[in-house]
C-alpha cells in the first residue's frame, strides 16, 4: 500500500538576508507535519504565495521538483526497508538527520510496525507491552516521554531491570517473575542490536550486561490428572470440545495455534489409520514438524471425523477462540482439583515430561517431537522427576536381578 503524503513549500521571510528569503519544505502525513529549510533562497517578489511556487525561475522549479523525486524516493526506500512512516521519519531520513537524534520510544514504534508484519500477534504485543514498559521507566525515573537513544548506558539497563522488579504484573497483579524480566532484558536487546545494525548507535550495553533467567517452573498434570480430564463429565459440547483440544496437545505437542489452525492435509494416513503429524513451517522457528501420533490423539482425530469443522473447513478438531478455552480450561481445572493455574502451554509441558521423558525418550529426541530448532529449548524438560528416577531404579532392579 502506497504512503500517502502531502509536500508543499513556502517562503518564511523571517529568514531575509541580502533581500532573500529561504524556501522550506512542509511534509504532511496523516495530519501531522514536519518541516524542512531546502537552502535555497529566492525574493519575495519571485515567490507565488497562493500557489507556492517560483514565479518565472525555471532553475528554481528544477530544483524544488528535484526535492520532491528525492523525497518520493525515501519514501519508497522506507516502504521497501519496512520502516515506520510518519512525516518526521520522511524529513528526517531525507534529511539524514535520522542517525543523530533518535529517541527510544520513537524507536520502539518502527519496531512494532516492523513485527506486527513480520511476525505472530502474541510476538508483536510483547514489544508493544515492552514500550509501555519503558515509557513508564522513562516518566518515573528520568520525568520524561523520550530518551535519546545514544544515550542508553550500562546504567540505563540496570535502573531498567529496578523498574520492572519494583512493578506488578498488571494480569496477575503480583510482582513479575524473573523469567518475565530476563524475557523483556531479550527484547529490549533485540531493539538495541537493531538500531546497532542501522548505525542509530554506536554500541550496545547488552554486550556487557548479563540476563539472568529464574529457574524454569514447568507446570504439567501427571498420568493420573491426565486420566481426570479424560474422565471428567462435562455439561456441554463446547466444553468437551476444549477438553478434547488439549488433550489432543496432550498427546502431540501442539501449541494452541497450531491445533486451532491444523487441517486434514497435515494428517498422514496408511492402509486407512492416522499415522504422523506433518507441519511444513512453523510460525515461530520456520521447521518442518513431523510428529508420529499416538493412539489416544489418533482416537481424538477419528471422533470428529462427521464434526461441522471437518466437513465444512477440513479442521482436524473443532475451533474455538482463546478467551474461550482459557474461560473453559479454568473450570475444568476446578473440577479436577488441579493445584495451579492451568493455560493450554501445560499440554505442551505434559507431552515433554510426562508422555516423553518419564517413558525414557532421550532429550536429543524430545526435541525432534517438540520441533524444537535449538536443544538449548528442550533443555528446561531435563529436570529429573521422581517418578522417571522410580522407572531407572527398577529396570535395573530388573536387569541385574535377572543377571544374577
């Protein structure tokens, strides 16, 4: 979609010097406006206010419509580069005025215009919630609405990192988490290293400052809150429905958006029988994911074989929205007495420790069914539950007490 802006130019004769004035340059965008002095100078008597143009100054004219290719072509580049547009960052890259004096918060809001179309929503809201971050850091700590981002020190950061361990997680209403911290310390380092690779700033204080990450809490149902949920009498459809969505995760992985979004063409079948999970590019890391399925997510495919959402759309289960599922999965919860809160990411934690590692598959191949593009990832579900030491202790109770 193209920008659509306006450029008018004017004669401000405040600025009469040896009987000229200076032509400047107006970039209008969306209502706002930005202004430019062109260094050109010419008489008031030469200058047609009611169309803003020279009067009779070929040489004039050439050179003010050479200002508007010029603009028009940092136009394009921006739109090209996928680079927020607005009438300040126009004049501003053409002007190269852009690498001197950027503010962060002006900044942040190229990086969300860039992720909103580069990547998934929930990945977009982290850095607009990032923003909202840092301007409340910004107003409290230094009592203003931008910061020049040059400026951005290690004691930046670390007075950062106070801010966020004073606040309280507005969903929980508790103190955020460690995990939470170190997560925003990564995307605010993604946003420093950008403006590094496009010369805003000269250096990085995350080259030196080290993210500390909390230690992992995996929370996950074991084997006998996993035969609850299949057991659990439900009032409706809609209900049986969300349970039935997480427990196919349950026994395949799946993040939610991809059981919301999987279809038919996924499933491979042999000889009449489902047999693997094939998803060509994942959203977050761009890997194939093959998944062999077991028989208890094979029984959930088979039992909406005549649903409305296999027949009309070809889903393999039936949608349903987030806020939904979350509404429903905390009464389920409930019901269950399951002792913490439960969010669709558990499935995913229980098919890697309770279905996969407690039943002694390797991590190397946890990460194969995960998709995972890096072990590093796999690498939280390593914890050693008691139940998997119980299951060692007794093949080698087995093995040497037949040995013997």
């Amino acid at each position: 979609m193209r920008t659509k802006y306006t450029l008018k130019f004017y004669v401000n004769k405040y600025t009469e010097k040896n009987g000229k004035c200076l032509i400047y340059g107006r970039i209008i965008h969306k209502q706002k406006k930005n202004e430019f002095a062109t260094q050109l100078n010419i008489k008031l008597s030469e200058w047609n206010k009611e169309f803003m143009q020279p009067i009779n100054n070929p040489f004039m004219k050439r050179e003010l419509s050479k200002i508007e290719s010029d603009i028009q072509n940092t136009v394009n580049r921006l739109e090209y580069e996928q680079i927020h547009i607005d009438s300040k960052s126009i004049k501003d890259y053409y002007t190269g005025k852009d690498k001197v004096d950027m503010g962060i918060m002006e900044y942040m809001d190229r990086i969300i215009e860039l992720k909103k179309k580069t990547t998934t929503s929930s990945n977009h809201n982290k850095y607009v919630v990032l923003k909202v971050n840092i301007g409340d850091f910004l107003w409290q700590k230094h009592n203003v609405k931008d910061f020049n981002m040059k400026k951005i020190n290690l004691k930046f950061i670390t007075d950062f990192h106070a801010f966020l361990k004073s606040i309280n997680s507005k969903q929980f209403n508790k103190p955020l988490e460690q995990d939470t911290i170190a997560g925003k310390h990564s995307y605010f380092r993604f946003v420093l290293r950008q403006a590094l690779n496009e010369d805003y700033i000269r250096k990085t204080p995350y080259d030196i400052y080290k993210i500390t990450k909390g230690i992992p809490k995996i929370k996950r149902l074991t084997a006998s809150e996993i035969r609850k949920f299949e057991k659990l009498q439900l009032k409706t459809k809609k209900e049986e429905n969300v349970r039935d969505i997480f427990l196919f995760s349950v026994f395949t992985g799946l993040r939610f958006s991809q059981s919301k979004t999987l279809t038919m063409k996924s499933i491979t079948i042999d000889n009449g029988e489902y047999k693997r999970i094939f998803i060509y590019e994942q959203m977050k890391n761009k890997t194939l994911l093959d998944i062999p399925l077991l028989k208890k997510a094979k029984s959930l495919i088979e039992k909406y074989d005549q649903s409305d959402a296999r027949i009309l759309s070809d889903f393999v289960l039936p949608p349903v929205s987030n806020s939904y599922f979350n509404k429903v999965i905390k009464r389920i919860t409930k019901s269950c007495n399951i002792p913490f809160k439960m969010t669709h990411h558990v499935a995913r934690h229980t098919y890697a420790t309770t279905i996969l590692m407690e039943n002694d598959v390797g991590i190397y191949e946890v990460q194969k069914w995960l998709g995972h593009s890096s072990i590093n990832s796999t690498k939280i579900y390593a914890k050693i539950t008691s139940l998997k030491m119980n299951n060692t202790a007794n093949r080698l109770d087995d093995l040497y007490t037949s040995a013997a």
